[in-house]
C-alpha cells in the first residue's frame, strides 16, 4: 500500500490562449515533470478530485462531493469524452466506508464530467482510460458551499480507506487557485441562465462553441487589463501553497466560502478538491514536498500551480 499525491490548477484556456513569452515551456516542463512522477510512484489505483462548471452537475440537484461508479467525459474545450476505467468494487468500498463514518456521501451511476476533471488526468496519465480510477466530483462553483472542514473530514476519511488497500494510490486534485472566470451565478443570472444553471445539460454544438468562446475570448481581454472580472490573488495563493506544503490540514478549515470569494473570486472554490486530496494523503501519515510550482498566467485565467508529495 501507498499514497501519493498531485495537485495541479486546470484551464480550459490552456490550448486556446498564449500566455506571455517562456510561460508555455515552463508550464510545459511542468507536466514532463508530473509525467515523470507519475511514472516513478507507478499507480495501481488513481483517485480524483475535480469540480465540474455546469456541463455535468446542475442545480436540479447539486451535492457537495459524489463518487463516481461510472463516469465519462463532457467533451468540452476538446478534452476527452471517454468513458473513465472505474473499479466498481472500490468506489462502492469508498462510499460505503464514508456514510459508515460519518460523510454524507453522494453517489453517482453515470457521471458526467468536465474538463474540471479531466483535463489534469488526461493530460499526465496519457488519457483517462490508461489506469483504473475513482472519480470523486467536489463542487467548486455552484453556491451554497459546505464548510471546508467537511471537505477536509470527507478526503481525510476516504483516504483511511485507501490506506488499507493492496494498491499504490495516486490522488490527484484539480482545480483553483485564485481565478473568477465568467461563469453565471444564480443570485444574478438573467432567466435565460437560470434555465440553463438549472438544467443545462447537452447543449447544442453552436451552443457550447459560443460559450466556450466568451470564455477564450475573456482570457484575452482579461490579460490586456480589459476585462471585467476579479484579479488575480498570488499572495493568497502562495498562501495557501504553504498549507499544503506544512501537512497541517486542520489549517484549511479556516477558509470561509464568503472571504475565498473576496480575496480569490469566484471559482477559488476549486481549491477544495486541493483540500480533500491533501487531507486524503495526510491520513496516510506525513508527507514530504516533491514540487511546488507556482505562476500567475492571465492569458488562462488561472493563479497556476502544482503541489506533489509522497509519504515521508
């Protein structure tokens, strides 16, 4: 049995938008990096966190975190749309060993997930059909949030689970930091986008291209200082880099959903698949920092970074 763990930021702008000269080959080198990782701690097992922006997961029902029995991707900013290799038997372990101690889980048969969850996996497993994995959904973007202690309790007690496992279990966290993309928000949504926060699934290819596209379109002006969105945070997200590093995750719980939107924006809320895969690994024991990388790219919408860690 072991653990290992890697937390990298997702954009869905990353193949669209060019960030500012020598960005691409560093985030680039980053990857190999994580390629590389992946290849020495050699998983029999992954286990994902990753939120979702309304492509799989609506306000007709929107739980906290669910693992995933089956699931498959959205498609969407050309990630992919296969089915994930899911261990049935090991996300039903999980569920169960969670509502046995305490969590109420949510489970789904047939999820749908974005490029919130695939894009990381894909891109440094070599696609998400390449190893048996466990999706587990966190919502990052839809309000109400949960506390993040009970992120925190939700990833600590799945991961004492993992922890008994003949496996070696890579987790991987997707998501955040600092970023305030120009999702809908349902206190100021027009009924047009209420309609489709409600129930939004499926859109029509024409559809999808012209959202996807205010979004791209969105990452550019953002970058020349012309668009209407939140600043990026590298302060808060150094900061909060520095928890994951420590290995003290009872120091995430005093991030509150209403001060991450202040400081962070909207979509910081992304940063609790970060929480839930760290204090997943932090379950298994100590852990010791393999990379830490850190960048500001607002071609991408993204405060960018990476944290990888194995048992000490």
């Amino acid at each position: 049995m072991s653990l290992s763990l890697m937390c990298i930021s997702h954009s869905p702008l990353m193949g669209f938008n060019e960030p500012a000269e020598g960005v691409r080959e560093e985030v680039d080198a980053l990857f190999d990096r994580a390629r590389a990782f992946v290849s020495e701690v050699d998983p029999t097992l992954v286990v994902t966190f990753g939120p979702d922006h309304y492509n799989g997961f609506f306000y007709d029902l929107m739980p906290p975190f669910a693992i995933c029995y089956a699931a498959h991707g959205a498609g969407d900013y050309d990630t992919s749309a296969d089915e994930f290799v899911v261990p049935e038997h090991i996300a039903a372990g999980l569920a169960q060993y969670a509502v046995d101690h305490g969590i109420d889980m949510t489970i789904s048969r047939g999820a749908e997930l974005d490029h919130g969850a695939v894009q990381i996996p894909e891109t440094v497993l070599g696609g998400i059909t390449k190893y048996p994995t466990v999706p587990v959904f966190v919502n990052g973007v839809a309000e109400p949030f949960v506390p993040i202690s009970r992120i925190r309790l939700m990833g600590q007690v799945l991961g004492d689970y993992l922890a008994t496992l003949d496996e070696r279990v890579l987790l991987i966290g997707s998501g955040g930091l600092s970023h305030d993309p120009p999702v809908p928000r349902w206190a100021e949504a027009t009924e047009a986008q209420r309609a489709f926060l409600l129930e939004g699934r499926h859109p029509t290819p024409e559809a999808r291209a012209a959202r996807q596209a205010k979004t791209i379109n969105t990452g550019l002006k953002f970058a020349a200082g012309e668009a209407d969105i939140q600043e990026l945070n590298p302060e808060w997200d150094n900061a909060f880099l520095d928890v994951c590093e420590s290995g003290d995750v009872t120091a995430f719980d005093a991030y509150t959903a209403t001060q991450m939107t202040l400081d962070a924006g909207h979509s910081s809320h992304e940063v609790r698949c970060w929480v839930a895969a760290c204090a997943a690994m932090r379950s298994a024991g100590p852990y010791v920092t393999r990379e830490r990388y850190y960048r500001a790219i607002p071609e991408w919408i993204a405060g960018f970074g990476a944290f990888f860690a194995t048992t000490a």
